[in-house]
C-alpha cells in the first residue's frame, strides 16, 4: 500500500498499480515468506515504519497531530528494532512534495519553499525524545546511559564508527 500510494502520487494511478504489484509479487515469490514466525520485530519495526510513513505523508499539510503520530510510530519502530533509528529519521523526506515541476535535485530552495517546517520539527522532536527516554531507560537498569548497552553492538560491530575517526583524549 505504501509504494502505491507513494508512486500514485508522482506518476500516476496505473505506475502505481504497478508499484503496489510488483511489491506484492516480490513478497509472494522471494524467500521473505520465510521470516514469518521467525523474524517478528523486523516485520513490526517495518510496519511501524511504514505507518510511520504514512503519518508524515498526511502530515505534510501542517497537521501537528499527525506529525506527532507519525514521530510515535517512528518511536516505535525504533524500540522494535534498534536499526531502524536512521530509517525512522530519514524518513523525515517523505514531507517534501513530490509532484512539483521544481521538485527535483538543482532545485533545492524551490523544492523547500513550500515545505512548512513545524512538521519536521515536530517529528524530530519526538524522535530525539523517545531516543532519550530509551537511553535513560537503560540508565535506570544498568547504570550506563547509552542506547547499546546489553546489546551485540560490541560483538558485532566492523569497527567504523566516530570512535574510529575521532582522535581519543587521554
């Protein structure tokens, strides 16, 4: 539904359609069937993402209500799977508009002009304070205020990150 309603938007009913099919039928024929039952928070971030994106794609009127709800379900699918942080802040370009002649890459400050800027204001907001609430929750248990702790991060982790480009102090 998101890529219909999303690809409906800017090019019409019919390449929307067509989105929405060719999402459907790459779900039914690949081997993502087989992450039902077993990799249930990736679908629930996803589907609290993908409500998320439709919040924000209402939200692009003004409608403070829906930017907050929008930053709720970002929230959400931010404590469901702990990478979908940067997917939940990225989306924050579904509020430019994307049937505007200017709404292309050069065009930067026509694209922007119409773009009211509460709305991702008010979802960043919400975000950055659902992610604080997540951190001091981990303080409250562990003493430690951070967003990995008690997580696979260390294991896991290729060694690129600010640690690696910033110079240490001692």
């Amino acid at each position: 539904l998101f890529s219909f309603y999303v690809v409906k938007r800017f090019a019409g009913f019919r390449w929307g359609l067509l989105a929405g099919a060719a999402s459907l039928a790459t779900f039914a024929l690949g081997p993502i069937w087989y992450l039902i039952g077993r990799g249930l928070s990736e679908i629930s971030a996803a589907g609290w993402a993908y409500l998320a994106g439709f919040s924000l794609l209402r939200a692009r009127l003004g409608s403070w209500s829906w930017a907050c709800l929008a930053g709720l379900f970002g929230v959400l699918a931010f404590y469901t799977r702990l990478n979908q942080l940067l997917f939940a802040a990225a989306m924050v370009a579904l509020v430019l508009p994307l049937t505007r002649p200017a709404a292309r890459w050069p065009h930067g400050r026509a694209l922007l002009r119409g773009v009211s800027l509460k709305v991702p204001l008010l979802y960043g907001a919400c975000l950055a304070i659902g992610v604080l609430l997540f951190a001091w929750r981990t303080w409250y248990f562990t003493g430690v205020f951070s967003l990995f702790q008690g997580t696979q991060h260390d294991y896991v982790s290729i060694g690129l990150g600010p640690s690696t480009s910033a110079p240490r102090s001692r």
